[in-house]
DNA sequence: CTTCTTTACAGGAATCTTTCCCGAAAGTCA
DNA sequence: TGACTTTCGGGAAAGATTCCTGTAAAGAAG
C-alpha cells in the first residue's frame, strides 16, 4: 500500500506538530501549511491524497481555501476534513455544501482524526457506485431499479420522496449532510423548501424503518447522516 | 430472483475468501475451487450461472480450464470472468478469444469484481430472454408471436399498445418504469406523446385484465411496475 | 365508419410542506 | 458544579400541492 500524502493546514504550531506526529506514526507522509495561501500552493503543486484544514487561518480563511480548492479542476477531487471550533456549526455547514467531506471539531483527540481519515480515504477509494445497482448496507438492500427497500429481508413501503432521501445518505454512509443538500439531492436543486421539511422525511423514515431506523443519525446543528459501523 | 450461482477459482486462500464473502453479501450462492481440476468438475456437476476464473493457477492453467469448458456443449455458455495478474496481456487477449467475457487485473477491488459480474449476467440474460418465446409470470402467459395474452387458462383480447406494454412491464417484474420508459418501448423512441396517455393504457389494460389487473402496480411519482410476488 | 389512441379535465387520494409545541441538549453564568 | 437560558430537533396535525384515476370526447388510422 503506497502511503498516502496528507496536507495539514492550521496556524497553531502545537496543533501542526500534534497532527504531524500523529500522522507520520501512522504511515503517512505529511506536509503542512499555516496560512492559506502556502496551503493553496502545497495543494497545487503537491496533489496530496487528502487535506486537513483548520477553517479559522489569518489571511485567507478555511472556507476560502476550500472554495479555491474545489474549484480547481486539479485540486477538487482532494478530500478535505474541516477542523472547526465548537460550536461553529454555520461553518461547518458552509463548508460541508462547499463539498468538503467531513469535519472534526476542536479539541480533538489524535485517534478521532485518523478514524476519520481514515474513513474518508476508504469512501474514495470505493466509490465507484452505479447509480442503479442496489445498494447493500448494514441490513438494507435499497434497490433503485425497483424503488423498493428491503430491511432484513422484509420490504419496507417508502414514498417517492423518503426513498430518494434514504438512498441518498446510505449511498455515503458516515458523511454528514446539510439539509439543504438532502433537498437538493431528492428534489433537485434550488426546489424551495424549508430546512424543516427535511426533518419531517426523516421522522417518516425512522418511523418505516422501526428499529432500524436508528441508522440515520441526527448531527445537531449540521444534519444528517446514515450510520457507517453497525 | 433467483440467486444466481457463482464459480470462484483461485489458488490463494485470502483471494478465494475475500471474494466469497463479498459475492455471498450481495446475494449469490457461491462455490469454490483452488485449482484447474475441481473448478472443471464443479463446473460440469453444478453448471454455475457464472465463473470467476483466476488465469494463474498450478497444475491445469486458467486458460486450459476455460478451453475444457468452452469445448463442452453443457458449459460452453457460462459467462467466464477472468483474473489475471496486471501486465498479463497476452492471457487476457487468448482468454477473450477462448470466449471469456470479460476480465478483471488483480490487484481489484470488490466493488469493481461486483460491477462487472452484474454487467455480464445482465448482458447474459438480455440475451436469453428471446423477444419471441411466450412469458409465463404468475398468471400470465403473453405470447408475443401469436400477440395474445392468457389470464388463467383465459385468452384476454388486447390492442396493440396495450400489448406492448404489458409485454413490456412483465417482462422484468419488480422493475419500476417511468412513462417515458413505456412509451419508448412501445412506440419506439422519440414517438411525442403526453405521459398521460399511458396512464390511459394502463387503465385499459387494468380493465381488460380484471381481478389480474392488480398487478400493474402504480409507483407514485415514478411510474408503473409488474408486480414480482404474488 | 369503426376501432384504437391520445388529449382534456374533474375529483379525490396520497404525499409533502408548514407550523407549532414540547422536551432534550448545549451554552452561560454564578 | 448546578441552575437558568437558549437553541435545536422530534412529533403531530392542518394546509397546500402534486399525482393518479376514470370518464368523455377529439383525433388518427385502417
């Protein structure tokens, strides 16, 4: 297995360090930035297999950083995890719809992070999803030919709009998604809604699913997301 | 639907068991061979659906496995999908021309070894399904030569487009299909109709088909599908 | 002219959205 | 740490909307 390059970006030094060292232990080659445009040009000129980015940086901030990465034809396909401060949810959520993949928030611990690296390393590099083929995961078989979910063996009744919204989350199980991005992924974009409405689907969903309905796990603050151990 | 059942041959252990176990998660019955002669008499007793062949194996080579089967009428048509190590071109090319269907280079990930047997069985049983032997589902027995449909021993007289459709639906029950669908495969594409006009059809198909008729399900927001189990 | 197909439309059912209330979780201040 | 405050999500129910059914009639095809 070739060791993946992994850019850590933070202004704090102790952080920079804590994460480096944490990182080389693990087999990973690691380079860093403190400030967003060395970031930018690591990112250019490096291609490196997955970005952390801390999103409070002086000068230009996280989100920008990320904007200006996902827009890149050569750069947008990099992975990045957000480090955020507690309690920063509107970023987050920014940063999330920007497309970034996953976000740990500050403190953290070392093992949390390379969980989570971890995590969205294995989602890229199985991604090769057929929109059409069913989708196994944990006891559900979702099955977009048919529009038909089954839960341990037993169908389960969903309407037009609940399934589009389950399939969408257990397609990436462990990615956090915004609301707006559910409704943009089950109605299309720019279909106005409220937020809310989302949440209305997804009681209706934990309802249909009985105990099974404990895989797709509210995020306060953030979203939602379809459970990825079991 | 019946699980298909999948021949693996490999001579390595981890291979023979990763694969296993990814093939019995998505639902196929699975055997196993790890060398040249069990696969062949597997092959002849159980006449697989489908066989994952590995190229490299000791005693009787991959390619010979697959030239015993292919010159034998009772196995000649099972699907072969490959595995050969990356870099072994000129296996491949002999493989495809023995009548292999398709190959996969080791290293490979499961998702991908998944992808291309679904795409085989697919492309397998589009061929098998004649567009002219009579379909026997459930109660039905739609007989496209002779263009009549039978409902419990009853001849049912239908229309041309009512025909089509039902032939159309029934012929992947459990298949959701959107009205566009429909009407591309019963006038062709590109024929300008309304959607509406096939809800119309099927409310004649329904009538005619009377207490049957339950099996054209309505699929809310997407379209009409067979039904699958009784 | 007869038969089949498509369009039109009203009625009604299913589904989706909004809204509001309550309780749980997180944040704040002492 | 504990009580108070604020925020957020769960749940229920009313309202709005979308979608399907079935009939009627116009339009094509033979």
């Amino acid at each position: 297995m070739a060791k993946e390059r992994i850019l850590v970006v933070d202004d704090e030094d102790d952080i920079l360090e804590l994460i480096t060292f944490n990182l080389s232990r693990e087999g990973y080659k690691v380079f860093t930035a403190d400030n967003g445009e060395k970031a930018i040009k690591i990112a250019k000129s490096e291609i490196p297999d997955m970005i952390i980015l801390d999103l409070m940086l002086p000068g230009i901030d996280g989100l920008e950083v990320a904007r200006v990465l996902k827009s890149r034809d050569n750069t947008k396909a990099i992975p990045i995890i957000m480090l955020s401060a507690k309690g920063d949810e509107s970023d987050i959520v920014s940063g999330l719809e920007l497309g970034a993949d996953d976000y740990v928030t500050k403190p953290f611990s070392p093992k949390i992070l390379i969980a989570r690296i971890r995590a969205v390393l294995r989602r890229k590099s199985d991604e090769i999803s057929d929109e059409n083929t069913p989708l196994h995961v944990h006891a559900f078989i979702i099955d977009p030919q048919r529009r038909e979910v089954m839960v341990d063996e037993n169908p389960v009744e969903l309407t037009y709009t609940e399934f589009e919204v389950l399939h969408f989350l257990a397609k990436r199980p462990g990615w956090v998604f915004t609301r707006s991005q559910i409704v943009d992924a089950a109605k299309g974009d720019n279909y106005a809604v409220t937020d809310r409405s989302v949440d209305v689907q997804i009681v209706g969903l934990r309802k249909k699913l009985g105990d099974s309905g404990k895989f797709i796990e509210t995020v306060r603050g953030v979203g939602y997301r379809f459970r990825e151990r079991s």
